[in-house]
C-alpha cells in the first residue's frame, strides 16, 4: 500500500518515477497520434508566435529608418503650425554658433542644413510636379546610397556635376527617362515671376519604397539650386538632424528647442509623418493579438491532449487508489506528464522559428508589395528577449492551464472503475 504520510519532496519523486514510466511505456495507436498532434499543434503555435513577432520588429524597424534616412530623426525649422508637411517651409539663415552646440551635443550623430524647391520636370513630352530637395556636404551619403537604385551619386564638391540631379525611379518611369538623360527644370517662382528653367543631368535613380518620398522628390546640390532661385547660399529651409539614440528623440528636440532662435521649433519626424508612425505603432497590437490566438490554440491542443490520456489511464488511476495514492499524487503525475508533452511542442517550435527567420534573413523567400507595405521582402529581426519570453511564457502558462484537466484524476470512482475492469 502506498504510505500517505509522505514528505513532499518524496512525493514529487514518485510523481516523476510514475509518469517517467507513462513516458517510456508502448503507447496505444490513438494515443500516440494524439500525442505527435499536440506536438505538432504546439511547435507549429510556438513557431508562429516568433515569427510573427519577428517580422512586425523587421517591419517596424526598415520603415522607420528609411524614413529617418530622407529626413533624419529631428528636424529644426522655421515654427509653422498651418503648414501641410510636403509645403515649403519659411527660409532660414545658417546659424554657426547653433551648429556648432548641436555638433557637441551627446546625442546627435550629424547635422545637415537642406532647402527645398518646387519644380515641374519636362522630359519626353511629359511632365511632372515635384520638390526638388537640396543638400550640402555634410548630408550623410549612406543615407542615399542604400537606396540607390541605378547610376551614383553626384559629387557636387565637383562643380561639373551641379547640375546633376536624383530622381526615384517612380519619377523617372513617369517622365520616361533614365540615367544620363537631361531634362528640363522648371524652378516655380515664389513672387509669381515667370519660372526659372534649367536643363539637368539624371545622374542616378533613388528608390525609398516610400511613395509619399518617391512620388514628390527629386534631390539636388543646395548650393545650385539656391543660385539659380537667386537665394543667398546662407538661405535654408532647415536643418535634419540624425540621432545616435532613437529612443530618446522626443527628449532630444525638447532639449535642443531651448536654445533655438525665437520663431525656429525643434520637430521629430514622428510628428511630422503621424500617419505612417501611428500605423507602424498598430502593428503591435495586431502581433499581441496573433500571439494570443496562437497561444489559445496552443494552450487547447495540450489540454485536449491530456484529458484523452488521461481518460485511457483510469483503470491505473483506479488502482493507484486503491493503493492509498491520494488525488495530488495522482495529478502531479499527469501534470508532469503533460509537461513533457509540452516541452517537446514547445522546444522544437522556438527552434523551427528562429531557423525560419533565420532562413529569411539569409534568403528572402517570403515577397511582398512594395507599394503597400513599403518593403519588397518581409524583414525579420530577431530580438532575443521576445524570443524567450515566448518560449519561457507559453511553458509557463501551459502548466498553469494543464491543472484543469489533471483535476480530472480527482472524479474517478475506484469501486466503479475497478468493477468493470
């Protein structure tokens, strides 16, 4: 007869003896398919919670640096609060001593001035309303170069090639030209004087994927384009700003804008495009939704899975009673049975979908529509901490759940189980 006066660590051990057996034992035909299901059903919930959680962090993260990358992080400009985003901001003047701080300033990684000109480009019979942005030396070449598409980069410190210019390739389609083509340049006058037209040479084709950037700019030397709009050089629209700290860039521009001139206001890019910031910040609701279904699914297919085998082990319920085997004895054992059967679903679904993403890092496979999404593969990144947290939490909960159905074992009747053996 089983003594019930034992300790509970003793107890715990002869939990774990008595299901390590179960483990071990040949197992029916329909548990054992029941058992690879729940598995399966578990890796296959598990996998897609990474995943899932993987690509809307890629997603996230490649739209928002190709943003930071057209506009920078911050951007210090004239304070115009009725003004719509893609409008000319009021012009400025190059501020040394303000250049100067921001340079030492822990936080900033560079400072580039910009202007931006409006413009209708002629090419092939076709034209074509656009903002021609300007940029100095000091605008960081990465931040093009990863997006260039055909041919290079101007280097406007050569004076030859200021009348080079870049244009997206979905300009470029549209005006039916391609690099090393010249087109016409229409400079829109502010004052309402006749137009300013200049000839210009494409020099290379940009694409961001972003068609609010793609669609309206074109990019050019800030200098030329301040000439030739017979504006002092020492004229800008703004100054764009890169962050070494994206995390705290709303701390940065409340910090900078205190020592702005009066009439200037220090503005992040998430302000400045709230609709692509706000959707991009959706995205994470709909990934805790997703998780949370896969985690119920998950969750079910254990708990269905122990009560059946637990329904085919009455009669050694039965008989574990009749020995003196008290009812938490008896449910540590299919808890740690069902704990086993969840750790195995649980193990090999992290490792298929960090395998998986690693795979679509490696080799993009997974295609989607530019013009939608922004990208053209599904980016991944694999955060580490969200990885375990899947892992460890779905564990976690499982056992918790898996409780209910081990109750089970408390119902059985042994005289009429043993009755009809």
């Amino acid at each position: 007869m089983i003594c019930t006066f034992i300790t509970q660590t003793e107890l715990l051990k002869l939990s774990f003896y008595i299901s390590k057996k179960l483990i071990s034992a040949p197992q029916k035909a329909f548990s054992a398919l029941i058992m690879r299901i729940s598995i399966i059903a578990t890796a296959v919930s598990v996998a897609a919670m990474i995943v899932a959680s993987s690509f809307v962090n890629g997603f996230q993260h490649v739209v928002a640096e190709k943003i930071y990358s057209f506009w920078g992080h911050l951007r210090i400009e004239h304070y115009e609060p009725l003004r719509s985003t893609n409008a000319e901001a009021a012009l400025i003047e190059k501020n040394d001593s303000l250049e100067n701080f921001l340079q030492k300033y822990s936080n900033i990684k560079t400072i580039a001035p910009f202007v931006t000109h409006s413009a209708i480009l002629s090419a092939n019979g076709t034209i074509e309303g656009v903002m021609i942005k300007g940029i100095s030396s000091s605008y960081p070449p990465e931040n093009l170069s990863k997006y260039l598409k055909k041919g290079s980069i101007p280097n406007w410190k050569d004076s030859a090639q200021l009348q080079q210019i870049l244009l997206s390739t979905t300009i470029a389609s549209q005006l039916k030209t391609k690099v090393g083509s010249s087109i016409l340049v229409n400079f829109i006058s502010k004052n309402g004087a006749s137009p300013r037209v200049r000839k210009m040479i494409v020099a290379g084709l940009y694409s961001t994927g972003i068609d609010i950037y793609d669609q309206a700019y074109a990019i050019g030397n800030l200098e030329y384009l301040n000439k030739i709009n017979q504006i002092p050089v020492s004229s800008i629209n703004g100054y764009e700003i890169q962050l070494k700290e994206t995390s705290q860039m709303d701390q940065t521009a409340n910090q900078i804008f205190t020592f702005l001139p009066i009439g200037w206001n220090a503005i992040t890019i998430k302000d400045l495009s709230p609709e692509i910031f706000d959707w991009l910040a959706l995205q994470d609701t709909n990934k805790y939704i997703f998780l949370g279904l896969m985690l119920v699914v998950a969750i079910i297919n254990l708990i269905t899975c122990l009560i059946i085998l637990l329904l085919e082990r009455t009669n050694m319920i039965a008989v574990l009673k009749s020995l003196g085997a008290r009812d938490k004895l008896v449910q540590s054992i299919f808890i740690y049975y069902g704990s086993w059967i969840a750790s195995i679903g649980i193990l090999s679904g992290g490792i298929l979908g960090v395998l998986l993403c690693l795979v679509q890092q490696k080799w993009p496979f997974i295609k989607l529509n530019e013009e939608i999404y922004y990208v053209s593969t599904a980016p991944v990144q694999l955060n580490a901490i969200q990885v375990i947290a899947i892992v460890v939490g779905t564990f976690l909960i499982s056992m918790m759940i898996l409780l209910l159905p081990s109750a089970i074992s408390r119902k059985i009747n042994v005289s009429k189980t043993l009755q009809f053996k």
